[in-house]
C-alpha cells in the first residue's frame, strides 16, 4: 500500500507538467486502489503507473550509473591522492636527504672556511717569510758587496804585503881569508843574512828570484904591492847570465908599500827572474887578515822593489 502511494506521489510529480491538475488525479487514483475498478480512468492510471515504474527504474539506473561514475572518480581521486601522499612521502625523502646534504654541505662549508682562514694565515706568513728572505738577500747582498770590498783590499794588502817581503829578500856575505884567483869570488865563509834564500854562498853567486829592481854593494881591501906582486885590484858586480853584463867595477893602483885601500861600490839594477848577480876578480888580490872579529871583505844586496 505505502509503495503504491509513493509510486502514485512519483507518478504525480512526473506527470505534473503535462497531465490535468492533481486533485483530479489523486481523487482517481484513490478510487482506483480501494475499489477493484476496471474503469476507464484506472486503466489509464494503471497504465501511467507502469510508465512510471519503467521511468523510475530507469532514473534509478541512471543514478546508479551516476553513482557507479562517481565512485569510478572517487577512485581515480584515491589513486591520484595516493601518488600525492607518495609524491609528498617521496618530497619528504628528498626533503630529509636534502637536509642531510644541506648539513654536510654546511659542514663541508665551515670546513672549507676554516681552511681559507688558515691559507690567509699561511699566505700572510709566506708574506713574512718572503719580506724576510728580501732583507736576507739585501743583507747578502751588502754581504757580498762588503766581501768584495774585502777581497779588493786584501789584494791591495797583498800588494803592500809585497812590498814588504820585498825586504825579506836581502843577502849579506863576508869572506875571512885574502883571495886571488880571476875568478867569481865564492866560498863566502860567512852568510848569516840571507833572506829568501837566494844567495848561494859556496858559489858566490845571487840567482834573482822575482822581478823588480835590486841594490847591490860590495867592499874589499886591496893587498899590499909587496905581498900581492901587484899595485893593482880590480873588482866588478856583475849579471854573469849570459850575455855578461857589468853593473859596477871598482879599480885601485897604489905602488905605495905600506898603505891599505879598500874598493867600495855599489849598483841598482832592474833584474829578471833567474838572473844570476856575482863579484868577479879581474886584476890583483883580495887581502885578509884572518883575525876573528877584523873582516873587510864583504858582499851585499837586497829587492827594492817588485816590477
Ligand atoms: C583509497 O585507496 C586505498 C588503497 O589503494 C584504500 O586503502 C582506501 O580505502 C581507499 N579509500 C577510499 C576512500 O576508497
Ligand atoms: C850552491 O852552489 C854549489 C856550487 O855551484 C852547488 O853545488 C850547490 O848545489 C848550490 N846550492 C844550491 C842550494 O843551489
Ligand atoms: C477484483 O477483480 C479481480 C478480477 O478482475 C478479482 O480477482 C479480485 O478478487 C477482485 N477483488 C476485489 C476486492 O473485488
């Protein structure tokens, strides 16, 4: 019965716009339900009940279509929700990892800091380092500079110091007995001055040993006529290195018994090295006491200068 009356309340709003007003209707649809009527009037209700069946079943389907869409888009909803939600699982992932690499990226970050400000302290010690090792290289340089300036004057010193050893080459000779052959006057009996070594006192020669200019002297007493045979002495200095090249001569001729005359003389000479200086008999004899402490007889010389 209440299905009847809702298929009716159904049947009424549909066929509202298009069938007579509704008190009509519901007036005939009540006869029609209480009374088995077989009129005219029920048949046609009957008949618009059943259109309105079909239609409802068809509304019906229609909203079960719908209803089927809807939840076929609930779903698709669902699904897209579900790749967001693993979207934003995923975001969060990235997210965390990202925060992850954001803190070993800040660390990485001071740690690169913290190493920048070590190289600036490097750097500024290798300024230091470098400035120092610039006043070192002045001071090397002034080093330098002041070992030349010494080395100039330790070729100076040389050079006097020269000079000075040029004193240091001297010889000084005597003979202690009296002598007469024509020959190099040799076997000097006394050398106790001869510095450099260069006088040879058995040979009575000097053998020059460096460049320069060289003063020699030599003094003798001449023998008496009456022991000697002779008036006459004649002594020379001369460079025996060949060519002969006489530097000084002494001459004395006294017939006068009982005088004693010594020959003195002296010579410079600018002399190479290896020549060879020595005094030379020539005439007459040479006289010697042969008393300790009385010697007349004597040969000498010394460098002057270096050349
Ligand atoms: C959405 O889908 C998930 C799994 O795919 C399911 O567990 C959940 O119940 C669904 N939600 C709705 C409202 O259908
Ligand atoms: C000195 O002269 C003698 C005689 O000529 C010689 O025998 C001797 O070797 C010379 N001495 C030196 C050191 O040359
Ligand atoms: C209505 O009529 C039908 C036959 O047309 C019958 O079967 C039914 O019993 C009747 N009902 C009433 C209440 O008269």
């Amino acid at each position: 019965m209440k299905s009847v009356i809702l298929v009716l309340i159904i049947v009424a709003a549909v066929t509202q716009q298009t069938s007579p007003p509704m008190s009509t209707d519901l007036s005939t649809a009540i006869t029609c339900a209480t009374s088995n009527a077989t009129s005219v009037s029920c048949n046609r209700l009957h008949r618009l009940t059943q259109a309105a069946n079909e239609m409802a079943e068809k509304k019906v389907t229609e909203m079960m279509k719908a209803v089927d869409k809807a939840t076929e888009k609930l779903n698709a909803l669902n699904q897209t929700l579900q790749i967001v939600i693993e979207y934003k699982e995923k975001l969060a992932g990235i997210e965390s990892s990202l925060n992850t690499k954001y803190l070993l990226d800040l660390m990485h970050l001071n740690k690169v800091d913290r190493e920048i400000r070590r190289m600036r302290i490097i750097d500024e010690e290798v300024t230091i380092k470098y400035n120092r090792m610039l006043a070192l290289e002045t001071r090397a340089e002034r080093l330098r500079t002041k070992l030349e300036d010494k080395a100039n004057l330790d070729e100076q010193r040389q050079q006097h110091q020269n000079l000075l050893d040029s004193q240091h080459i001297s010889f000084f000779a005597q003979r202690t007995t009296s002598y007469s052959q024509r020959n190099t006057l040799n076997n000097y009996q006394i050398n106790d001055l001869n510095q450099g070594g260069a006088f040879n006192k058995t040979s009575g020669i000097f053998t020059v040993p460096v460049n320069g200019l060289y003063y020699f002297y030599f003094t003798a007493l001449k023998t008496k006529q009456g022991l000697s045979g002779t008036s006459r002495l004649t002594v020379q200095i001369a460079q025996t290195s060949p060519p002969l090249r006489v530097l000084a001569k002494g001459y004395m001729d006294s017939s006068d018994w009982n005088g004693w005359f010594s020959v003195q003389f002296k010579a410079i000479a600018n002399l190479v090295v290896n020549d060879r200086i020595a005094v030379q008999l020539l005439e007459g004899s040479i006289y010697e006491s042969g008393i300790s402490g009385h010697v007349t007889t004597n040969f000498g010389g010394y460098l002057i200068v270096r050349l």
